[in-house]
C-alpha cells in the first residue's frame, strides 16, 4: 500500500490511496546528493504536530506507524507500507509508533 500524504488547498494534511505500480519495475527519481536513512523508534514515541521535512517515502519495515491528521483521521502503516510525504507546508501531522518500529526514508526529487 502506498499512502500519499499532502497538504491541501485549506492548509490542512489529507491522506490519498496510490496504487502500487502494475508493471514489473518502475523507476522513481531520488533527490540528488541525498542518501537513505533508516531510523529506529521504542513503541510509544510520539511526534506532535510537524510537517515533512521534503518529499520523501517512509517505508516501514517492522513495528507500526499511525499518522493523525488534523480532521482526527488515523491511518495505521505496517511494514512493507510505504507512505508519500508531501505535507511540506501547513499544520503537519502526527506520528506515533506502535510496537519498536523501524523505517526508512528515501528522498524524492521535486
């Protein structure tokens, strides 16, 4: 699952459902000069509100990530979901972990 998560035209995140890619490869472009980072959190943390910090996926690979939005909306990701970040402006999202999660993110061109 690909979850796009961006921010509207009335300043607030919204989450949209992608399809994952039908063919058998597709190439995306990566920021230039920019490397992967895999990140470790204990189940519990909590981030409040923030924005993206640049276009990005998020792929969890173990653990759970729930997004909140500011409409109460929640989405649970699991691993092997991937996450668009493109809420780069606005009121952001939140972030929790649930069990020790671990992920990447992986910078995407502009």
């Amino acid at each position: 699952m690909i979850i796009r998560l961006y921010t509207g035209e009335d300043g607030q995140a919204h989450f949209e459902d992608l399809n994952m890619p039908a063919g058998e490869a597709e190439t995306v472009a990566l920021k230039s000069g920019e490397a992967m980072t895999f990140l470790s959190f204990p189940d519990g943390t909590f981030s409040d509100w923030h924005t993206g910090p640049q276009r990005q996926y998020v792929i969890v690979l173990s653990g759970q990530m729930e997004i909140g939005i500011g409409d109460g909306t929640k989405r649970m990701l699991n691993p092997g979901d991937i996450l668009q970040v493109e809420d780069l402006t606005g009121q952001g999202h939140t972030t929790r972990s649930v069990g020790n999660r671990s992920s990447v993110s992986v910078p995407l061109a502009d």
